[in-house]
C-alpha cells in the first residue's frame, strides 16, 4: 500500500463535494456567493464576515483560516487525515504551480517553513509529510486551486482503521487545533 501520498486522496472534499456551497462553514454562510471552489469559497466567506461585522479571530477560527500572507494563507484541512493537517495555499485560482507567480511561490516556501516549525513546536512529531497533488489524476481533492499539504507524523501512526476504513481516529477537534496553531503561529513571528 502506497502510505505516503494516499492520505489526501479523498481529503478535504470527500463530504464538501455534494455540499450546495462546498467550503463555506455554518457559521460563515452569510456570505450570498459560490465560486464553485472550496477554498474561493473559504476565503471569501471569511472575508465577507468580517467585512460585516464579525471579529476577526471568530471569522477565522470558523473557516480554520490559521495564518494570512500577502500571496498565500494557512488553514487546517478539515478533514484532516492526523491532527495538525494544514494546507499552504495561494488566494489565487490556479492550477499548476509553475502558473504561480514568482512573489506567491516564495510566499508559500516561507509559509511551509513556518508550518514546519509550528508543527514540530506543538506535536513533536517524528516526521513530516509536505506534499502536493498536481490534477485529478495525481490525487488532488481539490484539482483546480494549488495546495501544498503538511501534516505531522509518527512512526506506525498509519493503522488498522485507516487502512482499511479510511476513518481516522483523531485526538484533538479542529476548534482545538486552530487555536494551538494560531497561538504557535504567532509566537514564530514574521
Ligand atoms: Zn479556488
């Protein structure tokens, strides 16, 4: 069984897919659009709440939107294969990385940097997986908008459950995760 690239396979939009507004959480469906795209979508309801009133944090804490750059953003996954499963993504709409920008390509390195950080600061994991899935064919949930996936892992961490169920079994709720990562984020600055 291929262990390294299959945990995102089905990730993040397996339940999103049939969603009339995939990527838009409860708490941020006042935003009226639909992209069409999940993490359009995400952004833009985030947005749209605190353009209208709502605190920033809780905005963010909703749609798990960790860390804002200029060219890119962290959010957790959210259908995350372990805890600690976040993604570096461009706002832009793009497909292919080498249609990225020069200013956003860097921004994402120093973004996944920072992950790394922030991920072995609050997990102490034994490695780490940073990877990206280049169309439908590749694997990508999300084919259309570029996102590099990182997530923490541990030795045997791969066990019976998700190999055959694909069902995880995880220790700690995304509400949970997204205030130690933002916490930790903050902490390493930049
Ligand atoms: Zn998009």
């Amino acid at each position: 069984m291929d262990l390294l690239w299959t945990p995102w396979r089905f990730a993040y939009v397996t339940t999103a897919d049939g969603a009339a507004r995939p990527g838009i959480p409860a708490r941020l469906a006042a935003w009226p659009g639909d992209t069409g795209c999940v993490f359009c979508n995400l952004v833009a309801a985030v947005d749209y709440a605190i353009a209208h009133g709502m605190n920033a944090d809780e905005a963010e804490a909703a749609g798990g939107l960790v860390k804002r750059g200029e060219h890119c953003f962290i959010c957790l996954n959210a259908f995350p294969y372990t805890s600690g499963h976040l993604m570096v993504l461009p706002y832009t709409h793009l497909d292919r990385l080498a249609a990225l920008p020069q200013e956003a390509a860097h921004e994402m390195m120093d973004l996944a940097q920072l992950t790394e950080q922030a991920l072995e600061k609050l997990y102490s994991p034994h490695g780490l997986n940073f990877g990206m899935n280049l169309g439908q064919a590749a694997g990508a949930g999300v084919a259309g908008h570029l996102h590099l996936h990182a997530l923490p892992r541990w030795t045997g961490d791969t066990n019976f459950m998700t190999t055959v169920a694909e069902t995880r079994v995880l220790p700690e709720d995304l509400e949970t995760t997204w205030k130690r990562m933002r916490a930790a984020f903050a902490e390493l600055g930049s």
